[in-house]
C-alpha cells in the first residue's frame, strides 16, 4: 500500500485491528486465551472451515482464505493481542511503530473490563501514547 500511495502523493495508511486479552501477567492472559480455543465450538468451526475450504475461486487476500490460514480458530480475520497489561503495551508500541499505520482499532475479550484494562492499565504504559497521558 505504501508504494502505490508513493506513486499517487497521497498520504494513506491503514487501521489495525487486534484483540486484546490481557491480564495482570503474561501466564494469567495465556491461560485464559488457551480457555477460549479449547472452549470453541468445535463443530460449527468446522463446518465454517469445510466452506471455506470448498470455495475454490478464492483469492490470497480472501476472507475464505484468511480462514483457512488461521492458527486459531477464534480470531481468523484479527490480530491478537495476548499477554500481561505491561505486554500488550509493548506489542500494541510495535504495531503502531510499523511504516503505514495510522491508527489501532481493538477489540477485547471481555468489552467493559478491557475497555477500562486498556485505558486505566495498557495506555498509561505505552510510549508512543506518553503525549496524550502527559496531558491528561
């Protein structure tokens, strides 16, 4: 995307989007990650997975091929995010740090209490966030 926004002139980037499950360390917020894919309705990711694998026209960049990449049959067309409040601050610096983004959107696990997480416990540790903590 960025080459071709260097031969239009046109400033653009993209919007990640990545869902956070966070938790105060790195083995809490695994353990619950582990919880979800063991939890997962296994049938219905199946059939969902033979659809996708039966549509033979896809292309690389296809939703039906995002599906069949996925390493985890919860999240296949996001990024997750998983680790200690401290980590995820980190991972979501790095993410915001590559070349062309302009902007994170998030999901959580669970909407309230990562809500708040990321504002009270994720945000305050992240660098490139500083000038809007400073402020606050």
């Amino acid at each position: 995307m960025l080459e071709h926004a260097k031969k239009t002139g046109r400033d653009v980037g993209s919007y990640m989007l990545y869902m956070i499950v966070a938790d105060e360390t790195d083995a809490a917020a695994l353990a619950k990650w582990d919880l979800y894919n063991r939890g997962a309705d296994r049938e219905a990711l199946a059939h969902l997975l033979g659809h996708a694998a039966a549509d033979v026209n896809t292309e690389s960049i296809s939703m039906a091929a995002a599906i069949q990449r996925s390493a985890s049959p919860i999240n296949f067309n996001m990024g997750t995010l998983v680790g200690s409040y401290a980590s995820v601050a980190r991972m979501l610096d790095e993410a915001a740090a590559m070349p062309g983004v302009k902007g994170i959107m998030l999901t959580f696990d669970e909407f309230i209490l990562g809500l708040d997480a990321s504002g009270n416990r994720i945000q305050r540790l992240m660098a490139c966030r500083q000038h809007v903590m400073s402020a606050a």
